[in-house]
C-alpha cells in the first residue's frame, strides 16, 4: 500500500507498485549525474534496475510527487544484513526532508523485516548528507573519499625499491579462495571490517569477491587489470590489487589489499601501479578509488601515488535494534 509521507507534498510508494516507464525521467538524470560527476556509465546498472522492476521484483520505495517519481531507494536482504544497493532523489526536489523520508522508509522496512539484524549502506549521491539521519540511535557512520587519477601522472610512477621480491601475475580464477583468505587477514580490526562485515570471515570474503566480480555494482571487472602477488620465495599469495572499468574511458580499482607483516615493504604501491598502467593500456585515461577517510595510511598512498580526493560520502551502518 502507498503510504503518505507528507499529504500536501509527497508520498512514498512500494516499488512493486510502480512500472518500468515511472523510473526512465529518473533513471536518465541518474546516468547523467554518474557520468559527469564519476565518470562512470551508469547505464547497466539502470538496466539490470529497469529488469528487475520489469518481473516486481525489486524491494524498496520511491518519492512520488504529482504523480511523477522524484526518487527511489532498492535494498537486498543477504542472510542476517540489509544492504541498501541505490539512493537517488532528482536534484531539484532532493531537500533534506525529501531524501530523509526517502532513506527513512527504507531503513525501516529493513528493520521490520524478520532475521535482518544490521543494514550497510554507502550513499554516494546522497546530496543533504549532513542531515539527521533516521533512527541515529543505532547508527554509525565513516565517511568515504572518492578520489580520481589522471593517465599522464600514471605514465611517470617509478617501480617501487624494495627488499622484499615478489612474482606478479594476472588474475585468474584459481586465485579466487587465496584472495578471500587474504581480504579477511589484510581487514582484521581494520575501519573497513566495521563498514563491510564480509570482511570479518572467509565464507564473507568469498562472497565479496563474487560480487564485484559477477556484477556491475562496482563496474565490469577487468581481468587484464587485476594482478596479485607472490612471495618469490614461498609461492605464497601475500596480495592483490583488483579493478574493473566503469566506462570506455575510466578505470576503478575495487580492491587493493596486502598481508599486514608485508605493510610498509612497498608491495602496496606496486600493485597499484602496475594495476593503473594496465588499465591505461586498455584505454583509461582516468582511474578512481573510494578510501575512509579515517584510513590515514592508505589515504598516504594513494596521494603519493597521485589520488586526489574528488568528493566525500557517507557509510552508514544500523546495527542493534
């Protein structure tokens, strides 16, 4: 049932009660917002979203005003999390109350529904990201930078000099349960671990590591890019740095992670920079990152490397209710 959010202004709609055709006003804004402000082609996710809403079958609520949608918000349940996937109001209508209402409702549809126990969420286009967020009792929020990387700075890294010698090799599907063993031994106790809580285990990691790879959350995953490294001496994995392309021109690195007896040895920085000059190669003359802004060693990295912070978004956890 259609609920009224406010009678004289907006209401929030089931988006199971909405069509297709309701969302293409927004969904075109939203692909021309990611592009310009990303450099990022929005345009499978819009389509994957346009399928799913096609069979019904997406949960979340749209903002309705004068019959049009002014914006909408999809979450998906996996076992005891919420993980509210896009948020999105139309720029001329996205106050404070509107995208609050908005996020409000979807929070708590989460917490209604039966075995969900804590909600993640990273909101990248949320506009009033200073506004009291809903149910702040049980929140905990970190902000997130998104940096971004010109090609020419790429072209002029040197290779890192250090003692410790490793083997680089492309990514390959044989690595995949190495890699989910090393995502979970690189996060313990780490900020990300208290944002992402498939960090904290294997069987979480592994899942992880599907996602982005599967599906165009965090663009297509680039095989050609992504590299891990080897202890020359062990064979043993002890990194990996993982990217996919989020437009024709524009490169994302979705992960870069070493073991935590290696940090300080330079093996950080080489994957990244033999990740961005294999993304160069494919054609990227821009490449993009998101960091919490309380990771204060990685933040290093990356500026020495170049990053420079673009804009800043918040990462919000509901837990305890």
């Amino acid at each position: 049932m259609a609920a009224l959010a406010d009678a004289s202004l907006a209401e929030l709609v089931e988006l199971q009660h909405l069509g297709v055709k309701d969302f293409d006003p927004l969904l075109k804004e939203e692909i021309e917002i990611w592009q310009r402000r990303f450099a990022w082609d929005f345009h499978p996710s819009a389509e994957l979203l346009r399928r799913f809403l096609q069979v019904q079958s997406l949960s979340g609520y749209a903002l309705r005003m004068n019959r049009q949608v002014i914006g909408y918000a999809y979450y998906v349940c996996e076992g005891h999390k919420g993980l509210i996937g896009d948020f999105y109001m139309r720029a001329g209508e996205a106050t404070p109350g509107n995208e609050m209402i908005l996020l409000g409702a979807v929070v708590k549809g989460l917490m209604l529904t039966p075995g969900i126990r804590r909600i993640e969420s990273q909101l990248m286009l949320l506009r009033n990201s200073d506004a009291q967020p809903p149910l702040s009792r049980y929140l905990t929020r970190h902000d997130r930078f998104f940096m971004e990387l010109g090609r020419d700075r790429i072209l002029r890294l040197p290779p890192a000099q250090s003692g410790f010698q490793a083997t680089f090799l492309p990514w390959a599907e044989r690595f995949h349960e190495e890699v989910a063993h090393l995502v979970t031994a690189s996060y313990k106790g780490h900020v990300d671990s208290e944002i992402n809580d498939q960090y904290r285990t294997i069987p979480g990691a592994r899942h992880f590591l599907n996602n982005i790879i599967r599906f165009p959350g965090c663009g297509h995953f680039s095989p050609a890019a992504s590299l891990v490294a080897l202890d020359h001496k062990s064979g043993r994995l002890c990194g990996a740095c993982l990217a996919s392309l989020v437009s024709a021109h524009s490169g994302h690195v979705t992960q870069l992670c070493v073991l935590p007896a290696l940090r300080g040895a330079r093996l950080g920085y080489e994957l990244l920079r033999q990740c961005l000059l294999r993304l160069v190669e494919l054609g990227c003359t821009s490449i993009s990152l998101t960091v919490t802004c309380s990771n204060i060693d990685a933040i290093r990295l990356y500026e020495a490397v170049g990053f420079r912070s673009h804009s800043t978004f918040p990462a919000m956890v509901w837990e305890g209710f």
